[in-house]
C-alpha cells in the first residue's frame, strides 16, 4: 500500500490542515500521522481535547522497546472516520521528538499494507527543519519516513516569499531522498490556495519538480477541521474536501507508480489480543481501548 510524507516551507499554509483534509477524503483505509516534530496540533485540533491523551508516536515508540511496533500500532490510533481512517497522534513538546523511534516507525509504516486489511499511511511532518542535513541519517527527527515514503509532497502557497522558501527546501528533499530506493520522481508540489501572482507551471518550474494539485483557500471548513467550529451541514462537499478527495486519488495512484515492493516481513505468532485488534480481525471480546476494525464497505 502507499506511505506518503507532507511537508512544508516556512511561509506556507499548514501542512496540517491540508493533511487531515487529505485522510477523510482517502480512497482507502489509511493512517494520518503526527510526525510533526515542534508538536502536533491534530489532537487537540480536530478532536476539540475530546479525547484521551497518552497515545500516539511516542507511547508507541516507548512500547515497542520490548516488543514490536507494528503489533502495538493499532493501540496508539485514534478512530477519525467510519472505520477508515485513524489518527497516530503526536508529540506534545518538541523534547520529546528526540525519544520517538523515528527509523522503527518508517520501516514500520509500510508493513501496515500486509495486515489483513491493507492500510495506506499519510504522514505529516509539518515544516521541515533547515538544520537537516542528508549526511546524518541518526538525526533525531521525522526524517526516516521521507526517506521510506513511496511519495514525498511539499505543501506551499503561490506567493514569492514561499516559493522561494520551497525552492531551499526542495534541494533539501532532493538531498535526504539521493540514499534512498532508486525510485525517481518521488518529490512533487502541492499547492494550497490559489496561486498569485504566478501560475502553477511557473512556479513548477522555479522549483523543478510537477505540482500536482492545488487546494483551495476554505477558511470556513479549515476552521471546522483545525480549531474545532461546528461542522456545517454538507461540509465534506465543500470546496477544500472536494480538491482533498481528487488529490487523495491522485497521491495513491502516483505513489503506487513510484513503489518498489520490499519483501513480506517474517511472520509472528502474536498474541490473541494483539490480532483481535488488528484491522479486519473479528472479535466478539476485543481488547480494552483498542479502536474499531475496519469493516468491508470500502465505500465513501
């Protein structure tokens, strides 16, 4: 299945809301992470503090130590959208960015395609660091998963200051993804809000790289996505869902164009309660906590 990383350059809308946009819109079952090493703003944000905190990449990380990441992961998701979409939250401090096992959770993410119901993983890295540099793969930060993911996307807005910002950045990605599987054309552009005063092919050609898709500027529904207004009847029809639902489209079709398969990792006998609660496992006893498998209408 596909692993897609997003980020973004200083001066660009959040990359956050574009995400989360992009996971309710999924084609397929998919996992959104908070891989934003500053703090991630998706708990809080879209579940309104609703929900318990505790879960996310760090538990998950500190779990794993003893045992494996990819038997745990379904204990530290967040259930988003009708069973098929899940939230792995993030760190609530930038300190504690330094303790997740950032390596572990890239070669984890795509493993989750080999669980009984493949699920795809949308990672959002927030604003990438300047200070990375593609010598230091031990680097403690989020890195890991831009350079396992099938489909690296940055997020920018159409002005000068941030394309600008974008074109540091893409020779940054270019940098980070040359150790990487020999799959070419793995960075592409997305844009958020229309651009002015340059077109997309202008500003395609000022970073060297295809821009894919443009979302459109929707403050009503980010609103409703990020700082918790109430969501208005019909929002998932509204402009920046609709662009979200064809982007998600094309992302998977051009991840899925870009893949190179790795062999199936081994197979372990895991504990009853740990398949009980893997996606498509049926349970009349699931485990305390664990979110809600995902059922077979894969329809929107």
């Amino acid at each position: 299945m596909a692993t897609v990383a997003v980020c973004s350059a200083k001066g660009s809308p959040g990359v956050s809301t574009a995400c989360l946009a992009l996971s309710l819109m999924w084609p397929r079952p998919v996992v959104l992470v908070d891989a934003d090493p500053a703090g991630g703003d998706l708990l809080p944000g879209f579940f309104r503090g609703e929900q318990p905190a505790g879960r996310g990449v760090l538990a998950l990380s500190l779990a794993a130590r003893n045992s494996s990441m990819r038997e745990l992961v379904w204990l530290q998701v967040q259930s988003m959208s009708d069973e098929r979409a899940w939230l792995l939250p993030g760190v609530s401090n930038p300190k504690q960015a330094r303790s997740v096992d950032w390596p572990q959770l890239a070669a984890t993410l795509p493993e989750l395609r080999y669980q009984l119901k493949p699920v795809d993983a949308l990672s959002d890295l927030g604003r990438l660091r300047p200070e990375i540099e593609a010598t230091r793969p031990d680097s403690p930060g989020p890195e890991p998963l831009i350079r396992a993911a099938d489909l690296v996307v940055i997020a920018l807005g159409g002005s000068l200051a941030a394309v600008r910002a974008a074109q540091l950045r893409v020779e940054q990605l270019h940098a980070l993804l040359a150790d990487g599987p020999g799959r070419e054309g793995r960075l592409v552009g997305v844009l958020v809000g229309r651009p002015r005063p340059y077109g997309e092919d202008e500003i395609a050609r000022a970073l060297g790289i295809p821009i894919v898709a443009v979302l459109p500027h929707d403050p009503r529904t980010a609103n409703t996505l990020m700082a918790g207004a109430p969501a208005r009847r019909g929002w998932r029809a509204a402009p920046l869902m609709r662009e979200a639902s064809a982007t998600a489209d094309l992302l998977v079709q051009l991840a899925a164009a870009r893949r190179v398969e790795p062999p199936p990792a081994p197979l372990r006998r895991a504990a009853p309660w740990v398949m009980a609660n893997e996606p498509g496992w049926t349970s009349s006893a699931p485990f305390p906590g664990a979110p809600t498998a995902v059922g077979n209408d894969h329809g929107r």
